[in-house]
C-alpha cells in the first residue's frame, strides 16, 4: 500500500486566490493573457463565469471589461486600454505591483535596472516596461558579466525565483560595484512550497508536481523536487498519471504550484490512491 | 640560500600616503589619536617633523593644529575642535570620508544603519558617530540574527575587510528584508594587497607580514597568509624576527599593511637577507 503526503505548503498563493475571486465577480470580462498560468482553471472561469481569455491587446475588439492578469502587463499595454475607455479590473498580484514601482522610480533616480528573472515570462516583460530607462534582465551571473553599468544599480527579481540564484547575482554585483540596492522582491508563499516541497522530497520515492507546464514556480518546484527525489514529474492534470512511474514505490509526495487549484489536486490523489 | 619575494601589491595605500605629505607639511602640528596605524612612522614624523599625537580631545590644551587621523574621528569630536576654534588639517582618507557620508545621508532618509567592522577600530567609530539614529556594527551573521531591524536597511563595510565576510552579512539580511542597499566601500587597495598575498602565500615556506598590530588591514592580511601558509608571521620592525622561523625554509614571501612604510619594509628584507 502506498503512502500518499501532501507537502506542508502547496498550491494557491495570496495573489492567485485574490484574482480568481476577481474573475468570478467579473462576469463576460476578458482577461489580457491568461489570468493565471494554469490552463484548467481558466477553462473552468469560461464556462462557469463566461470569463474569455486573449492573447493580447489587439484582440480587444469590442471588449468592455478587462481582466489585468496576475503577473501584471506592460505599462504601454495599460496606457492603451484607458486609451479605449475600456474598464479596467486589476488582478495584478500586489507582489508583482511592488516590482513594477521600485523600476519606474529608480530608474527614475537614475539607478540602472537589473532584474533577476525571465525575459521571456509575462511577469518579467511587464516589470521591465517600467523602467524608464533599459532594464537588463538576467539569468545568471554570467550575464551580468558581459554588461557595464553605472556605479548606481538597483536588482529586483521576478516573484518566483529562488533566493540561492539572486543572491549569487547580488554578490557579483556588489563585489563590482559602488552601490547596489537590492530589493528582494521573491515572493514568500514561493519561499514556503519551495521548502515544504523539497522537505518532501527527501523523503519520497517518488513525487508529482501539479502545476501548469508554463508556469514559472511550478517549474522551479520541480527542479527542486529533481535534486532530492530522481523519480520527480510533472503533471498538468490526473490524466498524465502513468501506472508505472509507481512500480517499487511505497512514499508518495505531491505538491502543486502557486496557480494549481485544489479541485485538480483532489482528483491527482485520487487517482494515485486507486493506483 | 633562501628566495625572499615581495608581494605584487604590498605597503602603502593612497590614504595613507596623502596622510603623511600632509602631516610633513603641517610642522609643530598635533593628531588626534595616532595618524596611520605604525608606530614607527609617528615616530619618524615626530621626531623629523615634530608632529605629535594626542591620544584624545581632552589632551588639546593649547593645541593650534589639530591634524584628522586617515581613519577619521566621531562628528562631534569634529565639532568640538570647531567650536575651540583650532585649525583643523583633515587628512582623513576620502575612502573613510565616503561611509560616513552615506551613514549620515541614509539614516536621513530613514534606513536603518549597518557596519560591517570592529566596533572598537576609530574608523567604524567615527563612521558610525555619522548616523543619526543607532548604527549597528557587525561582524558575523550570527551579529545581524539577533537584530530586528525595519524593511529598509543601508549596509556599509570598514574599508579594510574581506569582501566575502561582507557578502555573508548582506546575503543574510537580503534573504530576510525587503530592501538592503549595499555599499560596497571596501578599498580597492585593501582588495589588490589581499590577493597579491593570498597568490604569494600559496607558493611561500615562510611568509612575513609587516604592520601594525593595532591595523585592521594588517591584521587581514596576516590571517589570509596563515590559510595558506601555515609559518606566516606578523611583525611590526625588523627586531622581532627569529632566526629558528626560518630553518629549512626555501621560498620566503614578504608583504606589509597600508600603513608601513618602505623604509621597514626594507630594513626587515635586509635583516631576512643576513639569515
């Protein structure tokens, strides 16, 4: 008989569960991108809320209400929906707020902007745009490397990223530079499934990660999960669960990421404990 | 026959330099607290120049000339020489003048000041006597983790330590607050005498650190030699060597704090030279 254990911190965030409950009371509003990165959840406010999610801006066409999602969206983005007169609902998790204001007013200061993250991520886009000047997002130390600043530097991180890594792009920095004003913009409840998970980890067999694949902390819990458990997957939904991952197996962890909702959580457990 | 080699940086940094041309050319005058960490060299420039050296403000008396040590003094002991009207020759080295400019401006603005140093050195003294509200120095996390400080914090070093035990000190407080703006004000010459140490202590039987016991940087110098240089010696003249410290060894490194000068440092090489 297998084991099956939640980690002690798992799914929703405060800022998730604060924009679904926007989304619920925005009925027929559209949301700019997707409201979260979790593909299920989504598809569950368009057929209970009838809230409908577009790729970007130019498919406004007559769209009265718009949902700002939770990672935020460029300042130019924001400019041309008031522009429209369309209504503007803001679901932009207030941790992706902070980020956002501490760019447009050092770099209005005439800090140079570094931020920690993903340049590619929705988060990371929109906190960019408001910088005044170029922001310069990286990855790694060895990106840092190949850049010139002024003496004057402030770092954010996108909310999602993990401590270990900002930190050794803060130490390069402060090792060569005059001023570095490090505001640690990483969110907590990513702190919390970070630890419980890889608590977890180490004492698993195996472990399921439920979250969506595009999903920034979803995938850091699973690199996280990777290094004290080899047999680590992750899984969008009960359906990608394959009977022979569980062959020899007798502890079972499982953790979802930031934008997971329970429901999908249930029916994950479910369908392991019949395994 | 043994090899005696000099470090590739070594001796005095710019502060101390520009401190003794000022005091050469400021006969008769008095410093407060002993100039540079050497206590050859005040004698030098007491006896050649009749510089003297007060131990503190209380022994002023009718003093006309007050010279400021390279490490600088406590503001209101700068005040006090103000308001008793004596000519003041600032020879504090600019790169002290710098924390406790920003100590002032940033407990200003409402940061809460931390220093990484020797809360009995006069330069973190005097640097902290710039913070108008509580500085706390540190020197280990293990300092900070008894702290609460509020979410903006400043950090400044004394300009004389190892950049790695600064970064521990910043790491922790990062991970723990919200914003910490780091200035990295430890001088590029105590960094280029560090490794040109470290680089000779590696390839040395012997190794002999010259300076003040009572200098900060000195004191560095000679627990960076003894990590990899097990007979690493600190000696403050050529008086105290030992001729049994170099039995049976071949390669000799020779280094000295900021504060000595060329004429000990050779003396030292010449008595070496005779073994």
């Amino acid at each position: 008989m297998m084991e099956v254990r939640l980690a002690r911190h798992y799914g929703f965030c405060f800022g998730v569960k604060r924009a679904i409950q926007i989304a619920q009371n925005s009925k027929n509003a559209s949301t700019i991108g997707p409201l979260i990165h979790n593909n299920e959840e989504i598809k569950r406010l368009n057929s209970d809320f009838n809230v409908k999610t577009l790729h970007s801006i130019d498919e406004l066409n007559d769209t009265k209400k718009a949902i700002i999602r939770t990672h935020g969206i460029p300042k130019g983005d924001l400019k041309y929906l008031k522009k429209k007169g369309v209504d503007i609902i803001d679901a932009t998790c207030p941790f992706v707020t902070k980020p956002q204001q501490i760019c447009e007013q050092m770099s209005d200061e005439g800090y140079d902007i570094v931020i920690f993250g993903d340049k590619n991520h929705p988060e990371v886009k929109g906190v960019a745009s408001y910088s005044q000047t170029k922001a310069y997002v990286v990855l790694s130390v060895e990106d840092v490397k190949d850049l010139k600043f002024s003496s004057k530097i402030a770092v954010v991180s996108q909310t999602t990223r993990k401590i270990e890594e900002f930190l050794q792009i803060t130490n390069y920095l402060v090792t060569h530079y005059k001023e570095v004003r490090v505001f640690n913009t990483i969110c907590n409840a990513t702190f919390d499934n970070q630890n419980a998970a890889k608590q977890l980890a180490q004492n698993s067999d195996i472990m399921i990660v439920i979250g969506g694949k595009n999903s920034s902390n979803t995938k850091q819990l699973h690199s996280i999960c990777e290094e004290f458990c080899k047999d680590s997957f992750l899984i969008e939904s009960e359906k990608e669960i394959k009977n022979e991952w569980f062959k020899n197996k007798k502890r079972c962890g499982v953790t979802a990421g930031a934008s997971t909702p329970d429901w999908i959580i249930q029916k994950v457990i479910g369908k392991i404990n019949k395994i």
